[in-house]
C-alpha cells in the first residue's frame, strides 16, 4: 500500500496480479539465432539425430524442432525418449519450409521431471542434417533447459543409421544436429516415474 505526503495510507483494492517482464516459455535447448555451421549435411543413408537434455523444473514437452538446411529432403519424424530409449511421443513433420527452424506439437505434452535426461530426435529419410562438430565439450544453457555436455550422462550429440524412427545410441566427436524442444512450465502436472 502506498502512503501520501499527509501520511494517508491507501486502501487496497480488489487484489491485482502483475507479472513483471516476460515469460521466456515456451523455450528452446538453443537460444534464438542459433545456427548450424553446416545448415545441409548427408550420410547418404536414413538416420535418426538427437539431442540429450534435462530441464531446471517440471515442465511439459509439446513438441519437436530440428534445423532444416536448403536442399533436405524426406518427410520427417519427431521423437522424445527417456534416456534408456523409450519412446514418449513421436510426430510427423508437416509444412516444412525450405530451410530454418521446423517445429511440430505432440498430439498430447510430454509431463517431464527437473533434473532428469531425456532425448529429441529427429528422422531424416534421406539422411540430410544440420551440424556443428565439437559443440557438446561443455553445456548450452537457455533458460531452464540444459543441452548436456559430454560426460554429463554419457556422450551428447547422437545419431543412428536406420529405416525408421529408432532410439539414437551413437556419437561422434560431440557434434550438435540441431533438434531441439519446445518446452512449458507445467502448473500442477504430475511428470512420470522413469
């Protein structure tokens, strides 16, 4: 309450919530700007790329984003998994533009837990990625999300050669593909037990 030069002391009104500055939700791994050193990449053969992370708080996974370089081709496919290779949520990529950031929702969000590892990944039919080698040699911190360094829980920057979505189990000189969440505070959701 406020109080005047006379010393008059304000009678306080129906109660009033005020939220100073934006919410950074929904956040990303990868802070905006961002880019790859190598926008288009290819194995020449299907592979599923990802990304290992944990966030501060409990929260909720609504989707999947990866870097789109000019030339890729294929339809794509968006995963979460638990760290043991379990799969969350998948989602088809649909209206994709030629290149940047491409972004689909889960049907349902994913309820995550703080401090736990999970994985986002995306299918790549015709092998074509985006990539930055020797990125993962310490953490990327945005927010409440944390991209986990190397060593953190196992290598970071993983990938595997496959016709399908598939659980990715292999790394190679700490290279970042580009996929990344889209996360939101949760507000009394219940995370599940991993």
């Amino acid at each position: 309450r406020g109080v005047d030069d006379s010393g008059n002391i304000e009678v306080p009104a129906d109660e009033t919530n005020v939220t100073i500055g934006p919410d950074v939700c929904p956040c990303n791994i990868f802070a905006p700007g961002s880019l790859p050193v190598k926008p288009l990449d290819n194995d020449r053969q299907p592979i599923e790329i990802g990304v290992k992370f944990k966030a501060t708080e409990n929260g909720f996974i609504n989707g999947i984003r990866y870097y789109k370089g000019t030339g890729t081709t294929g339809t794509h496919i968006g995963s979460l998994w638990t760290v043991a290779g379990v799969s969350l949520a998948t989602a088809t990529f649909t209206s994709e533009t030629e290149s940047g950031w491409q972004e689909v929702l889960f049907s349902t969000p994913v309820a995550i837990t703080a401090g736990v590892t999970y994985v986002a990944s995306a299918f790549s039919p015709s092998g074509d990625y985006a990539s930055t080698p020797s990125y993962f040699t310490q953490a990327v911190v945005n927010g409440p999300l944390r991209g986990l360094a190397d060593g953190e829980d196992g290598f970071n920057g993983v990938f595997v050669y496959a016709n399908a979505p598939t659980f990715p189990t292999t790394e190679f000189k700490s290279i970042n593909y580009w996929v990344d969440v889209v996360f939101t505070r949760t507000n009394g959701g219940t995370p599940p037990d991993i």
